[in-house]
C-alpha cells in the first residue's frame, strides 16, 4: 500500500483506493488507506498549515480614554502617486499617520522613501499635531533608520532643536513584527480607506504637487468625517461619534483632565464648558464605541499548542511556490502579555528570520 501510494504521486486516497482494488480485495481498505495517507512524513510537510494561538487582546494603547488624539500613533506610507513638474512626472508618497486610540488620520506628501523624507514628514506631523507618546509602525527600511537617526540626533542637537522637534518628550518607537500586516491592520484599514477616496477624487493621472496636495487634505477630512458608531434613525438621537470631533473641538487641546464637572459647568465659564464637553464625548467613546472593539473575528475556536524552542517549522511564503517554502528551526519565541506565543525566530540555511507564528507552519517531528 506504501507502494502503490508513492507510485500516484502521493494523490488523493480515493485514487491509491481505486488502483489498489484493481488486483487486491482489502478488509477495511478505504480505512487502510487513510491510515497510509496520514502517516506519509512527505505528505504531511506538504499538507502543514500555520496553527496561530486564540486571538489577543486589543492593547492597552487602543483602549485608553481621555487624552488627546494621536497620542499613540501608526505609522505607514502608501503610494507612489505620480505629479507633473514641469515636461516630466515624478514619485510622491503619502505619509499616514493614524491616532490609534480615535481613529483619526494625518496625511503628508514625502519626495521619496530616504531616512531624511520620513524625518522631515514626522516634525511637520509634530508641528501641527503635537509629539505623540508612542509610534507603531511596520518593519520598513525607512522607518527603522528614521528611529536610528532620531535617536543619534536626540544626542547630537542642542535644546533647543530638540525643543523644535517634540523629542525632548522622548518618542518611544515600536515595530511589529516583519511579515505580519495583521498586526498593523489599525493603519492599513486607513491606508485603504484613503486610497479609496484617492481613487474617486484624483481625476487627473500625473496632477501637480499643488493639486495632489489639496486632494490628500480633503481625503484626509473625509476619512476623519467617518461614524465610529452606529448613525442612528431617531431624530432625538445623538449624531454618531466621527474622528472630527475630537480633533475640532477642545477635546483635542487636552492631554488629561483638569478636575470634576458636571453638567453645571455649561452654564459658567467657557473653559469649564470646554472641559465638560470633552468629558462628554470621551465618555460617549466609551460606551458606544469601545464594546465594538472587544470582538474576536479569528483564531477563537480552540487551543492550541504553543511554538516552542527546537521545533521544526515552514515558514510560508505568498512570493514562492509552496514547494519552495524555507524550512527551519525555532531558536527562540517571544511569548505576549497573556503568555501566547505570536513572534518567534526561525533559523534557516540562509539566515535568522523573525516571523509571527501565524506564517509558521509546525511539522511534526519533533523528538
């Protein structure tokens, strides 16, 4: 039955049934066969499929109510957009930044992908939006030596410019793990949303810098025009929260709360009434749009094992055949706050890579 199972290329069992039962009558066959089938070690290398742990947690930094937008930010580029200047057309990218916490958007038009580009993009982002806290981004070339420089430049200018840049705030960078957009879908559902509207407005194929600019303003106030919650029928009902209203009111000016209002304070001084206001809809966030944020669409069904050190892994790759998958050895695992593993590092004939455990496909021949 091996046999006769190598010799159909290791196909379907019903295929290894009907070649068999051609000179053989078999007791249990079609059982026998599976049997074959599943423990076939080339098979099942074929047949290896990632295995990610129960879905986590949102972060803490997607949960926190009540400071002002972009606090916490993501970080991506999208493009190239192509401009006129002058008789011949040239690249432009888009810089998104994305508050993680309301969903608001800040777009900026960068020449090009170098170190200095994003640098320049992130002070002008500083200048009108304020230092954030914290930046989440992906694991590109440019934003890995914009955090390098950034970091030599704190200790190589003086107060004063690192006054100008927010740096004297300390950014504190973090990067999710290399092929592994899951982790970023905060910022590239944006990314999408503002390509979307990219795509209706941009009636010219090359415009100018001018015009590609008026374009990424307006897309960018129509994405943080968008309802966060429910848009209700009942004319009594409050208008669903947007990204718009944190960012054009005083909510925005407020890094933490002043004190305790209440809804007298409307009545008395304008900064008091500010504060009331900002009160009011960080607590509409709270009740009508965090509880849609607490929903696990995947990886919710059941337990699984954990990836361990010394296991034996594919790692898949879309680019490449599947027959042409690196295979490798887990030499170390870097286990969440909850103790699921999510990011480990596999080493292969042809280096280290760091990938997230839902592109590790475990093979089971382990001692």
């Amino acid at each position: 039955m091996h046999q006769y199972h190598q010799d159909a290329a290791h196909s379907g069992r019903e295929l290894v049934f009907n070649n068999l039962r051609q000179r053989f009558w078999i007791i249990g066959g079609r059982n026998a066969v599976k049997s074959i089938w599943n423990d076939c070690q080339l098979c099942r290398i074929r047949r290896a499929r990632p295995d990610p742990p129960l879905m986590g947690s949102l972060p803490d930094i997607r949960l926190t109510p009540g400071g002002r937008a972009f606090h916490y930010t993501g970080l991506d580029y999208f493009g190239p957009m192509l401009v006129k200047v002058g008789r011949h057309r040239e690249k432009r990218y888009g810089a998104l930044f994305t508050c993680l916490t309301v969903r608001a958007i800040h777009i900026e038009v960068t020449h090009d992908l170098s170190t200095s580009s994003a640098i320049m993009a992130i002070r002008r982002f500083i200048a009108r939006r304020g230092c954030p806290r914290q930046i989440w981004s992906d694991n590109a070339t440019t934003f890995k030596g914009a955090d390098r420089e950034l970091k030599l430049s704190v200790a190589a200018l003086d107060k004063d410019e690192l006054t100008r840049m927010g740096s004297t705030r300390g950014i504190d960078w973090h990067f999710i793990a290399p092929n592994a957009p899951h982790m970023g879908g905060c910022w590239e559902r944006m990314v999408r949303s503002v390509k979307t509207a990219l795509r209706v407005t941009l009636k010219e194929t090359a415009p100018s810098d001018q015009v590609l600019s008026t374009l990424l303003a307006e897309t960018e106030h129509f994405v943080n025009s968008r309802p966060l919650t429910y848009v209700p029928i009942d004319k009594d009902d409050d208008l669903p929260l947007t990204p718009n209203d944190f960012l054009m009111t005083k909510t925005n000016d407020i890094d933490h709360p002043l004190g305790i209002f209440d809804d007298d304070d409307l009545l008395r001084r304008s900064w008091r009434h500010s504060q009331r206001l900002a009160d009011l809809t960080w607590k509409r966030w709270i009740k009508e749009y965090l509880p849609t944020l607490t929903r696990q669409d995947k990886w919710f069904r059941q337990e699984t094992r954990p990836l361990m050190t010394d296991d034996v892994v594919i790692i898949t790759d879309d680019q490449l055949p599947r027959n042409q998958w690196p295979k490798g050895r887990v030499t170390a695992v870097y286990p969440g706050k909850d103790g699921k593993v999510r990011v480990a590092d596999v080493l292969t004939s042809t280096g280290l890579y760091k990938r997230p455990v839902t592109k590790l496909a475990r093979l089971d021949v382990r001692a």
